[in-house]
C-alpha cells in the first residue's frame, strides 16, 4: 500500500534538498536527472504494488 | 519609532512623544551604562527587561511617533510571554485578534488547515495579530512608567566611537547635537541601522525580486479571524495572496506581484479597488488604511557584537514577511540580551558571557533566515524544477496528507533551538523521551490556579517534579508537584529536575536532584567556568 502520510523526520529539509539538486539545470538536465533519480528510489522501495499504485496516482 | 517612508491613510491616531531638551546641551552629563538606540519594538522591550533587573538606561529615537502604517502584526506567543513580565501582554490580547489556525487554498478550495496550537493550557495563544503601531505605543506607556527608562525623541545618533571600555555617541536634536558616554551601546535601530552605518559594518544577504502589494482596509461584518493562504485563486489566478486579520477590523491583503510588475501602477487605488473587489466581491464595503508595494532581503551581520556595541533585531538580521519572525526574533534577541547584560555591568559575569548572546542569537537568525527563506522560495519559485516540484506538491495535497505537510507558506515563529550553546549543560542521562531538552525554550502549562509562566523567577529557577531540592541562592524554586499536562510536557517522572535560564530557556535537566551538578550548571549558564563554583 502507497503510504499516504507524511513519512520524513524533517520534511521541508528533504524537500528543498530534492529541489536545489535541480538548481543550475536545464529542461533535458531535469529530466535526465529525475529519471535516474526515480529509478534509484524505485529500485530501493521494490515493492511492485507500490510503485504501480504510485505510478497510478502520479498520472491522475 | 518610525522607519516607513510612505504615508498612510490610517485611522489610527499617532500621538506624538513630546520632546524635551537633553540636559547635555548645557554640559557634560553622566556616563551611561546602557545607551539603546531606536524604539521599535526590540528597544523598548529591551529597556524594560534591564529595568526589571534594576539597570537604568537611556533610549533614542531620531522620530517622534509609533511605527508608521504596515509593519509587524502577527505577535507570537513567546514575545507576548515576554511581555507579559511587565503586565502589558493582557493589553495586546484584549486589543488584538487570537488566531491559532491557518487555512491554505488551492484555486478555490480549501486544501489544508493547520492549527498551530492544538492543545489547550497555556496562558497565550500561537498568535496575536496586532499593528506594530500599538504594540510599540503599549511598550512606550509602560516605559513612560518605568523611572529606570529615560526616553528620548528626536534625538538622532550621528556619531559613534568605540573606545575598549565604552563608546561615545553624538546625538542630533533639534536644539543642537551634544555627545554621551555610555558602558555599552545597543543599536535596535532597525534594518537601516545608522549606528551599522556608522561603525561602516556590512550587512550580507540576499535580495528577492518579487514584488507584494499590501492593502490594509477597514472592513465590516463576519471576518475570519484565522490565516488564509491561496494559491492560483481565482480572484489572483497567476499568483498568491495571504489575508490576515488585525484590530480595529483591519484585515491585511497581501498580494503576490511578480517580479515584473510596476509598483506605481499597482498603488493606484482604482488598481488595488479592482483586485480587492474580485477577493471580497460586489458586496463588500471598505476603506482603505495603508497600501504598500514592498520587496524585501533576508541579510544577517557576521558579528552581533562589535567591541562595546550591540546589534539586535532587524540592525542585525533581516527575513522575508513570511512566518512573523522579524518583530519576533527582535522580542528574543532582547530576552537573550537583558539578563546577561545586567549581570556583566553587576559584576555577577564575565563580559565573555555577551559572547553567547552572539552566538545563540546568530545560530536563531540562521534559523529564521532559513526558514523564511524555504518560504519564499515556496511562494515564489526560483526556476522551472522548483515552480513544478512546488505545483505537485499542491495538486498531491487533496487527496496525500504528506504533501500538506509540505506546503510551506511560512513555517510561523516559534523559540528557535540554540542547541549547542556552551552555556547548556547537555543530557547526562539518556532516559529523555520528551521534554524541552538543553537549548530549547521552556513551555508553558496550567499549576495550581495559574500558569507556570507566571512562577518562574526574575533569574535562574529550579523546576521540582516532587521529591525535596535546595536551590543555590538566588535561583528560584518551583515544585510542579503532579500536574498532568506539566507532567507530560517535560516528559517527568518523580525527581525529575529543570534548570531554566532567566530568558526561559532550558539550561539543563536532571531524572535526580544534584545540587552539586545544579550549581555547575548555574555557573556555566551564567558563563563561568565551573572551577569557580568548584570550591563551594
């Protein structure tokens, strides 16, 4: 099941942590990024039900 | 006093301090311990706590009047816990708007409501939104009262000189300029500090481009009294707009411009009208208080303490509006400050317990400073990534509770950590689930009839969770005893013990009453070395 409640100790480190890392990029740079970065998160999380409900939601 | 450069159409009615000719002009005058330059909201403050501990001094203002039109309105509670040690806190509630909840909007829906105070037992509220103007003419009412406070208007620093023992100021009056000595001088002369002009010391930072609208307008019928955040609504679809509501029906709309847009344009009354009617719609009835395009600097000196001269408040560190931690963090700059002043010119401390103050209140201005700035840049996104990341965020908040707790439209004022401080003696033991640990504020909680805030001590004091203790002389001592939420707050069992600092800060914490451990700590927290104490 996609955990829908908030699951960081220090949610607004995290968040602008994933942010910053795009400073200075380029659109395609973006993208090339975020795909790695997905793939990483992806791979560590496994669970398949997880990351297809996830790939659901983020569609909707 | 003073510091806008606009006009304001308020109905608010600025009484004027009278001026009286400095006694100095007609000869030398006696050296004073503390000078404190500007009456905003960190001078006078700052005054009436040495005042409390028995130091006199003397505050300058280069204006005659309150802070004029828009500046701080959102009063936490820490500032109105502080102020509440000189009975003026009551005052600024009753005349105030409480507001502890916040509502965020996306387009035209509610998306996250948040309340910044959930539990009930504390004396204050998260907030109180009252017009700096007020709040600054209560602190001067009550200085007014205070023998130990001279007050004096139109009376211009232009001149500093730091000597090692003391510094000598030139003050400007309208009967001519005449100079002071003073032990220590304390510029709580805002973010235009001349006494930083002065001394020629830097002030780095950074600058945002984005440009808000402010309209005050006096408004009649049923308005909400907590904070609403909209972003993309409809009557403002490009950008976003925060109301707050102030005393006298005042609310605050505050609109998010661009980078783009042309302030003078956006001033014209027909313009703010226009935007005001799409917010309140064809029904609404107001008038106007104040308008004001403003962009603003997060900036912070690299040194609070220059020799015999002091930097508090906005002289010192600068953030954007969002999270109220301008006027707020000027408030516990000033709580920091007093208490370690009066003992320095007591002789009860070293002058390298002032060394703390620079070091605490930096490591809360870096705080501040960070957190108003994830704000902005929540607000305003920098660049595309950031624009996307930010409009995910908002389109996942409906349906993710993770995602509201992502929105960031200001993280609002509370004590900052001064983790780390050699002034704190850190955990000994490891037992601690909860509680204000070593470098956090203290908290508030219902004892006996009253409050603990209304128990503690002018100096050190000893919170007691039963079980028998001996304070050191001078420190004051509590006994909680077993009230429930007390209990909770500090995560106490039987035998467990607080120290917390004159500016409410834990200091230190024990599962055991020590009063060997009690005493080192009260040296260390007061900036001697514990071999001092050694010898008891």
């Amino acid at each position: 099941m996609l955990r829908r409640t908030l699951n960081l100790e220090r949610p607004d480190d995290v968040y602008n942590a994933v942010v910053d890392a795009h400073k200075g990029l380029d659109d395609e740079q973006c993208r090339a990024f975020d795909a790695r970065l997905i793939l990483l998160l992806v791979n560590h999380i496994g669970d398949e039900a997880v990351i297809r409900e996830a790939l659901k939601e983020a569609a909707a | 006093m003073g510091g806008a450069g606009e006009e304001g159409l308020s109905s608010y009615d600025y009484r004027h301090y009278p001026y009286r000719r400095p006694a100095e002009l007609d000869g030398p005058g006696e050296r004073r311990p503390v000078v404190i330059v500007g009456a905003g909201l960190a001078g006078p403050t700052l005054a009436l706590l040495l005042a409390a501990r028995s130091v006199p001094s003397l505050v300058l203002d280069e204006d005659d009047t309150v802070s004029l039109g828009s500046r701080s309105i959102c009063q936490a509670k820490h500032s109105l816990e502080i102020w509440d040690r000189f009975g003026i806190a009551q005052r600024m509630v009753d005349k105030g708007i409480t507001w502890e909840q916040g509502e965020v909007y996306l387009r035209d829906q509610a998306i996250y409501r948040f309340n910044l105070q959930p539990e009930p037992g504390h004396k204050f509220p998260a907030f109180v939104n009252l017009q700096q103007y007020y709040v600054e003419e209560f602190l001067y009412d009550r200085c007014l009262a205070e023998p130990l406070i001279e007050l004096r208007v139109r009376n211009k620093v232009v001149g500093v000189q730091q000597r090692n023992d003391g510094v000598t100021v030139e003050v400007e009056t309208p009967d001519g300029n005449y100079s002071l000595e003073a032990d220590w001088l304390v510029a709580c002369d805002g973010v235009r500090s001349a006494v930083r002009h002065l001394l020629g010391l830097p002030y780095p930072g950074e600058v945002f481009h984005d440009q808000f609208l402010i309209a005050d307008i006096r408004m009649k019928g049923d308005l909400p009294k907590e904070r609403r955040f909209w972003f993309y609504p409809p009557f403002h679809p490009t950008n976003s707009v925060l109301l707050h509501r102030q005393a006298d029906d005042v609310m605050r709309a505050d609109f998010q411009l661009g980078r783009d847009a042309d302030p003078e344009e956006e001033k014209k009354p027909e313009n703010v009208n226009r935007r005001l009617r799409q917010m309140f719609g064809p029904d609404a009835r107001w008038e106007h208080e104040w308008t004001s395009v403003y962009t603003f600097t997060c900036r912070m000196m690299e040194r609070f303490m220059h020799g015999r001269t002091i930097f508090v408040g906005d002289a010192a560190h600068v953030v954007s509006p969002f999270g109220a931690r301008g006027g707020n963090a000027a408030v516990a700059d000033a709580d920091n400050l007093a208490w370690k002043l009066a003992l320095v010119l007591g002789g009860q401390a070293p002058v390298s317990l002032l060394d703390s103050y620079d070091s605490e209140r930096r490591a809360a201005s870096r705080e501040n400073i960070l957190n108003s700035t994830r704000s902005t840049d929540f607000i305003t996104p920098k660049f595309p990534a950031a624009r996307a990341f930010r409009d995910a965020t908002l389109a996942l908040a409906k349906d993710f509770p993770f995602a509201r707790a992502l929105i960031n439209s200001g993280r609002l004022s509370v004590p900052t950590t001064q983790s780390g401080s050699p002034l704190d003696t850190p955990d000994a033991d490891g037992d601690w689930a909860g509680g204000p640990a070593p470098g956090r504020a203290m908290v508030d909680a219902p004892l006996g009839r009253g409050w603990l805030i209304d128990r503690l001590g002018r100096d050190f004091t000893l919170l007691a969770f039963g079980g028998p203790i001996v304070a050191p002389a001078g420190v004051t001592a509590v006994d909680v005893g077993e009230e429930t939420l007390a209990l909770q707050r500090y995560d106490a069992r039987p035998g467990t013990t607080y120290l917390i600092r004159p500016d409410r800060y834990v200091a230190a914490r024990w599962r055991k009453f020590d009063q060997a451990a009690v005493a080192t700590s009260v040296a260390r927290a007061m900036g001697k070395e514990a071999t001092c104490f050694g010898e008891r």
